[in-house]
C-alpha cells in the first residue's frame, strides 16, 4: 500500500503506529489520528478500503481489534473514547494516490512554509506527477486558470471542498456504508 506523506506527531503518532498494521491487516488503510479533547478525550481513527468503501462493520472491526492493543499500550492515560470512521464527504488526502483518484473535484492544500508568498492553495486536482499534488488554479496576472505542482513534501494539511459535484458523487454511492462510525470506550481499569 501506498505510503502517507502526512504524518501525526506526538501520541498521535505512537497510536498510529499502532493503529496501522491492525488496519492494514483487515485490507483497508488507515487515513489520520486525531486526538481531542473538547468534553473529554476522544481519539479519532479514519480508515478507508482501497478503491471502495468502508462499511459500518469494518470500523467495529477495528475497533475491536485496536482497543485491547490501545489498553496493553497505553498511549492515553485515563478515560478516552475510542470514535473509527469513514473519511467522509470532505475528506483529507494523505496519499499521492489520492490526488489521483479525487482528480477533477475541488480541494484546499496548506503547506508547511510559503512557495510564492503563499501557504494555501485553492483549487481543482489535476493529479499527481513526480512527487507534486497538481492543482488547477486562478493565478493574478495569468488569463484562466494554471497547473500548479506543490511537492508533497511541503504539505501541511490537504483536503477536498464540499461541493455539488461531491454531494452528488456521495448521494450516489451507498450512504450507509460510506458514513459508518463505531465508538467505543476505554480507560484505565479502576481497582
């Protein structure tokens, strides 16, 4: 499977690592870690099925497997919720492939330092080639719009825009399967 070129730090990361291999051995691939803590600590798990989607029973999968990894672990003291889920509509892009396969439709990419004096680009994907995310963009002083490649390395955070075009992509599909969430909880053991 292809590499993601974003990457979590911190506990993020330590979960992820761990996270993965469980994901990848159900033949699904794992998207991004987020840990929260807005009315206590949630981490967020997204997968996705290569070329297909995911389905309420695979998050449950996974979830199943990964929690009793998370409890011998221990990467999160105390009482945490564990929340796997679809990508979604909106969905972030951490692969080159996903360049590829979202080619046509709209998306924000923010870099990590400045090409141009600027940060963020707003556009439609055109792919990906030679380790850049094309994007289609109005740029001043050019008439219509530019292919511009920003080299993955330099990316920050990626994602597609909610728009018509996706809205309809994803009213074709099966919404039960491409928006299933499984939540579990787990903490410490109290004696």
């Amino acid at each position: 499977m292809q590499e993601r070129f974003i990457r979590e730090s911190g506990v993020a990361a330590q979960i992820a690592a761990l996270a993965e291999p469980v994901i990848e051995e159900l033949g699904l691939r794992l998207v991004r870690v987020s840990i929260s803590s807005q009315g206590g600590t949630t981490v967020q798990i997204m997968a996705d099925r290569p070329g297909g989607v995911i389905s309420v029973d695979d998050c449950a999968d996974i979830s199943r497997q990964l929690s009793p990894l998370l409890d011998a672990h221990d990467p999160i003291r105390g009482f945490y919720v564990l929340e796997v889920s679809s990508p979604g509509i909106a969905r972030p892009l951490v692969r080159p492939s996903d360049f590829d396969d979202w080619a046509g439709f709209e998306a924000k990419i923010e870099l990590r330092e400045m090409i141009d004096g600027r940060r963020r680009f707003r556009g439609i994907l055109d792919g990906y080639e030679n380790g850049e995310a094309r994007l289609r963009i109005e740029l001043k002083d050019f008439d219509g719009p530019q292919i511009v490649g920003l080299p993955v390395s330099m990316i920050n955070d990626a994602k597609l825009v909610l728009t018509d075009d996706l809205l309809k992509l994803a009213q074709t599909a099966d919404n039960a399967e491409n928006t299933g969430v499984a939540t579990g909880e787990t903490g410490e053991t109290l004696e």
